[in-house]
C-alpha cells in the first residue's frame, strides 16, 4: 500500500524530463586532444554587430540524471513504433514531424503514442496488460486504475 500509484500524466511528465537531461547532458570529447593557445576574451568593440550567442541550459543535476536513467528502460516492453513516437513526443517533437518520422496519420499516431504511455503506467503500477485486448481497452483500463 506504501508503493507510489502512477498516472498516465505523471509518467509523459517524467519521460520528458528525461529526454530534455539527454539534451543537456555534456557532449562526449576525444581524450588526448587539447591545446596550448591561450583563450581569448573578446572586447566590446568585437562583438558589436554579432548576433546574440545562444545560451546554454546548466548541466543537469545528479537527481535528474538518476530518474533520467530509470526512465530509458521504460520503453523496452513497447512495440518499436510505439517506443519512437513516446520518445519522440517526449523530446518535444511536433505531430507533423512524428506523423512523418513514423508513416502514419496523426490521429493514428496519437493512439500509439497513448498505448504506450498506458502500458508504461500499467508497468510501473505493476499491473498487467490483458493479452489479446484491443488498444482503446488496454487505454480506457490504464486511465482507471490511474485515478
């Protein structure tokens, strides 16, 4: 009774959360490679008539990266159409260019990409998905057992 109940918003929450840490993950570097010339500090008068530098969102921290890492094997049990448009709508992907990523319609898209949030929240609730079910049933099950 003590186990945290999970709903199917808290779970898109959580995926998107995840996918925006990858982002902002540092970039892996060669080792080895470095340089002697000192760093340059440009002046005032070099930057004007430059365009605005894009600046950058902090590095993640340790707490984030941990639910970050818990939530990449989420997805492991979901068909591979199913995994891509989570992932994707998770990382902040329009529908036009999931539609287009995956060769299907939106409103097919849609049911997919809430399948497999419902057989997510099912997982972590630790129920299990009736077999040979349609998707609107296993969605309607996943949005009751979530309230």
């Amino acid at each position: 009774s003590d186990m945290k109940k999970w709903t199917i918003t808290e779970v898109e929450e959580r995926l998107a959360e995840a996918a925006s840490v990858l982002k902002r993950l540092p970039e892996k570097k060669l080792q080895g490679y470095y340089t002697v010339w000192p760093e340059i500090t440009p002046e005032f008068s070099d930057l004007v008539g430059q365009k605005d530098v894009k600046t950058l969102k902090p590095w993640p921290l340790p707490d984030a990266i941990t639910r970050m890492e818990e939530c990449l094997s989420w997805t492991v049990g979901l068909e591979p159409v199913d995994g891509k448009i989570v992932w994707l709508r998770a990382s902040g992907a329009r529908w036009k260019t999931v539609c287009w990523t995956v060769g299907l319609k939106r409103s097919a898209a849609h049911e997919h990409w809430l399948y497999g949030l419902c057989l997510i929240t099912l997982k972590l609730n630790r129920q299990q998905a009736p077999a040979k079910r349609s998707r609107r049933y296993i969605i309607d099950l996943a949005r009751e057992s979530s309230r």
